[in-house]
C-alpha cells in the first residue's frame, strides 16, 4: 500500500493534473486508488481541485496539535484505502516536522511513502512564475525578478528545481520517488497526466480531456496587471491578487472581451521587447547530468531521457513590454486608466460572487 504525494512543483501543470484526478473520480474513490476531497475544500475561494487546504494547514491534519476530527478523517482515509493519493505544490514547502510526521502517519497505516515529481526547464520555468507571481499581485517587473534569481541559481529552487525534492531525499531514506521530465513529455506530445496515471499507478485506460481552470495569459494581459496594480494602488493600497479576481469579475459580469481588448491595445501601439536567455550553459549541464545519472536522480526516472537530452538547448527568448513605453504611451495609458475605473466595483471579489469565480468543488463531485 502507498501514500503518493504529488509535491509538484508549481508550473509544472499541477493543476491540470489534479482536474484530471477530479475529472476520474470513479477511477479514485478508493479502495484501489483513492484522491481524497479532505483537504480541497479549504482554499479561499474553493475553486482548485488540488489539496492545498492540507498542504497549507498541515498543523490542522498531521501536526502536534492536529484537530482530532481532521486526523481521525486522515486517518481513516489511509486505513480503508490501498493506495492514497495527495496533490499540492505547498507540501514541497513543508519543513522537516511535517515531512517525518507524514511518513510516521503513513507507515503507522502500513503505507509506503511515493513523492512524484516533475522537473521543467529552469529558464522557462522562471519566466513562467515571474507570470504567475504578477497574477498573484507582486509587483516586480520581469528584469528585477530575472536579476534577483540569476544572480545565485545554485540557492534560487525556481533555477534548481529540484532542492526540495532532495529535502524529501534527504529526511528520509525510505522515501521513494517518481521524476517526470516535463519538457521531454511536453516535446513528445505525451499528455503528462497519462504518464504519470500509466507509469507510477499502472492505470492505462483514463481520459484526459477537460481543464482550463489555470488560464494561461498572453503576456500583454499579465503586464496590464502589472499596470492596473500600480495605478490602483495609488488609491487603493496594497492589492495582491485582486486585480486579477476583479478582471475576472469585470469579464463575467460586462465585459466578455477585455483581455483580447487589452491585447489589441499592447499590439497595436507598443513595442513588444525581448530577453535572450542561454540555455547552453554549464548550469543546464549540471542540472542535466544529476538528473540524467543513475548513480543520483536518474534511478528515479519515470520519463525516458531522449539521445538530445533532457533540455532544449536553443536559446529562449522572454518577451515583455517596458513600464516607461506603457506610461509614456498617451493612447495605451488613457485606455488602461479608463479600464481601471471599470475595475474599482470588482476589486472586493468576495462580496460580488461569495466563494470565488468558479463553483466550489462538492463532496458528491
């Protein structure tokens, strides 16, 4: 019997993956395999399919002072259940405490511990969480995020992404673990939820159709995030993620074109400038072979390494727009300001669509 936890990390298409889980159901509800609801329903809006509520109150579930409700439901999950499986990309986060408790849990229950992991691209990976954090409310333009997690890639886990799987590594030797290499099931076409269901679960026969809960925004959408935040900050005050939820709002309730509008508008009167970032570098080398070599990760290899390797080597150019042509720009500026007083009523989300944009998971789901 196994505990399989899927630690991520993130932009490595968790999510996907986990609306897959939730899209097969019937295949686990247990007893053979089983993807629990504990623990999904405790996000903030209720809308992802993934356990972070556990990953992210793991003192609730696991810890010293677990609720006893909670950890009598855990613990009856594992007992009743062969094989168990837990998806969030905050327990790649968790510090050793929970890590050894988790496996003190599980063992206790007579299950295995698996980590499953998926390994993308460094370079690409760091442009793609730059996004991420900009939809999230930070507000770092893309050559300071670069700069700072350049600078050092050896303690940056964005550049070297596979520091908190050696954490699991290290804690416990009886962890065992499944890599996936991302950009080689990417560049084969291989769906990376099928591979993982065929070669860590021996489940063949799933479907993989669905998903879009994590939209992927154009680069024009992300940086006019960047802009409403800094104009609406002027009056309003930090906003983190509320843009973003207040787009959504404005997109439901008036206005069902705004992001191609805003494309058009970057489109049509700014210069798009790019970053060449080297893929050929002495780092990729390292990350590659560590990976790659039997004698360290490559044991735990679920995705075959292709004769080219595991990375792309071509040079990957980053696309954005520079703050100061945004500004400077009357007829994009006078839009996103007029845009942004569209936004104002949605910016306090809660109060306009109770449990966030998308419906809240159910039980019975």
């Amino acid at each position: 019997m196994t505990l399989y936890l899927h630690i991520g990390p993130p932009k490595t298409g968790t999510t996907y993956i986990q609306e897959m889980f939730v899209a097969n159901l019937e295949v686990f509800r247990g007893p053979e395999f089983c993807y629990p609801v504990l623990g999904r329903d405790m996000t903030v809006h209720g809308r992802y399919p993934g356990h972070h509520g556990f990953s992210l109150a793991a003192e609730k579930y696991i810890g010293d002072e677990a609720d006893p409700d909670l950890y009598s439901k855990w613990i009856d999950i594992l007992r009743n259940n062969k094989n168990v499986i837990l998806s969030a990309e905050g327990m790649s986060g968790w510090s050793s405490l929970y890590i050894r408790k988790m496996q003190s849990i599980a063992n206790g229950c007579n299950h295995d511990v698996v980590v499953v992991y998926f390994v993308r691209e460094p370079s690409d990976l760091l442009y793609s969480q730059w996004k991420e954090e900009a939809k999230l409310g930070f507000g770092e333009e893309l050559s300071e995020f670069l700069i700072k997690h350049l600078i050092d890639p050896k303690y940056s886990w964005r550049y070297n992404p596979i520091g908190d799987l050696l954490k699991f590594k290290f804690e416990s030797d009886e962890f065992d673990c499944h890599i996936y290499l991302y950009d080689v099931l990417v560049r084969q076409k291989e769906d990376i939820f099928l591979a993982m269901a065929r070669n860590s679960f021996g489940i063949s026969d799933l479907s993989a159709s669905g998903g879009g809960a994590n939209e992927s925004h154009t680069i024009e959408v992300i940086d006019s995030m960047l802009r409403f935040k800094e104009h609406l900050g002027e009056e309003h005050g930090a906003l983190g993620g509320q843009v973003r939820e207040a787009m959504y709002a404005l997109q439901l309730k008036e206005m069902p074109d705004i992001y191609g509008t805003i494309e058009r508008i970057y489109i049509e009167n700014l210069p798009k400038r790019n970053i060449l970032l080297s893929r050929d570098t002495y780092h990729h080398e390292m990350l590659e072979q560590e990976i790659a070599s039997y004698d360290r990760l490559g044991k735990y290899l679920r995705t075959q390494v292709p004769e080219n390797g595991i990375f792309p080597k071509d040079p990957l150019t980053l696309h954005y727009y520079d703050r100061r042509d945004v500004w400077a720009n009357a007829t994009v500026s006078n839009q996103l300001r007029r845009l942004a007083d569209r936004l104002k009523p949605y910016l306090q989300s809660a109060a306009v669509a109770p449990g966030g944009w998308l419906a809240p998971l159910k039980e019975s789901s």
